[in-house]
C-alpha cells in the first residue's frame, strides 16, 4: 500500500518533533519518529488494526503514545496519514482537522 501524509499531518508531526528536541532531546525526538513508522508499517501490513474513529466512521485513530494519536484513512490501495492529535488538547477541536 502507498503512504500519503496531509498537509496537517506533516504540520502536526513537525510540531511534535520540534516541541521534542526543544523540550527534552534529539534521543526522544528519534523515538518517537520511530514509533511513528514502526506504527506505519503495522497498519500497512493490517490496514484496519486500529479503531474506528470516534470523531467520524472514516478515520481510524493509532495509538502512538500516551500523548499523542495519529488518525489515518484506509483509501483503496493508499493509506493517508491525517493528523496527529496531542491527546490531551481539547477534543473539541478535532473536526476541523479530520475530513469527513
């Protein structure tokens, strides 16, 4: 399956990484970019591993760390990255960023 990244997901990746290397170091930084294609890989190989998201019936929502969620849509043969979501911002403000 191809990969596909929205505009908003690589706004939101970039912002989590460079909030990591400020905040704490290149070490965290590299281990969570690694989580992220570790978790990318998985849902290439089980598209459909991760929940239905609750915010629309079309995303799914993965998991990646107590802080964050990455949401994705499963398109025929295209896997596109959406958005990833500090959990613990207000969830009100999630449907401006997933498609629907």
């Amino acid at each position: 399956m191809n990969v596909i990244w929205t505009r908003k997901a690589d706004t939101s990746f970039n912002g989590i990484v460079n909030y990591l290397l400020d905040i704490w170091n290149i070490e965290i930084a590299s281990s969570f970019v690694d989580n992220i294609d570790n978790t990318i890989n998985l849902i290439i190989k089980n598209p459909e591993m991760f929940k239905v998201s609750e915010y629309d019936n079309i995303s799914r929502e993965a998991f990646i760390t107590k802080h964050t969620t990455m949401f994705y849509r499963v398109l025929d043969t295209t896997i596109e990255i959406e958005y990833f979501w500090g959990n613990f911002d207000n969830p009100i403000k999630i449907d401006k960023f997933l498609k629907f």
